[in-house]
C-alpha cells in the first residue's frame, strides 16, 4: 500500500521479512504508508540512514517518531499519539 500524503515511512528492501511484517502490520490495522524500497534508491538509503544512525531495516518514520525494526509497542503507542488508531 503507497500513500504520498501519508506522514508514515517504512524504509525497507523486498528480502527483509521484518519490513513485509511491519507493512503486513500496517495493512491490518487499515493505517496508510509510503513504502521507500533502499535498494532501489540510494537517496532513500541515505535517508534511511540519515534519519535513524544506523544501517538496519526497516526504519519507520511515523509522522517524525523514527523506529527501527518491527517494534510494536513503540509502532502502537506512536500510532495512538498520532491518533492514527485507537487507544
């Protein structure tokens, strides 16, 4: 799912399983995202980068909270500060 008004990035690559869960995650509950594929782009990369200080993936910018990794307690409790769902 790829949304440009989204205030959600998930920066990831086609072989992470952890990016396809974070997405997977993001399709279930019904919140929209960009998806930035690094390695198809290496200005995403650098943002990537840039944004977290560090190489791994995923990175999700959540309206400004930059997580890495699938870490759902922080995913949801950006998401309700954000109130994107529930709390």
């Amino acid at each position: 799912m790829t949304d440009v008004t989204s205030s959600i990035i998930v920066y990831g690559a086609e072989w992470c399983a952890f990016c396809h869960v974070a997405m997977k995650y993001f399709d279930d509950k019904g919140v929209k995202y960009e998806y930035r594929d690094v390695d198809s782009s290496q200005d995403w990369l650098k943002e990537s980068v840039d944004k977290s200080g560090q190489t791994g993936i995923p990175v999700i910018d959540l309206d400004g909270d930059i997580i890495v990794g699938f870490d759902r307690p922080k995913i949801d409790s950006s998401l309700k500060a954000h109130k994107l769902i529930e709390a």
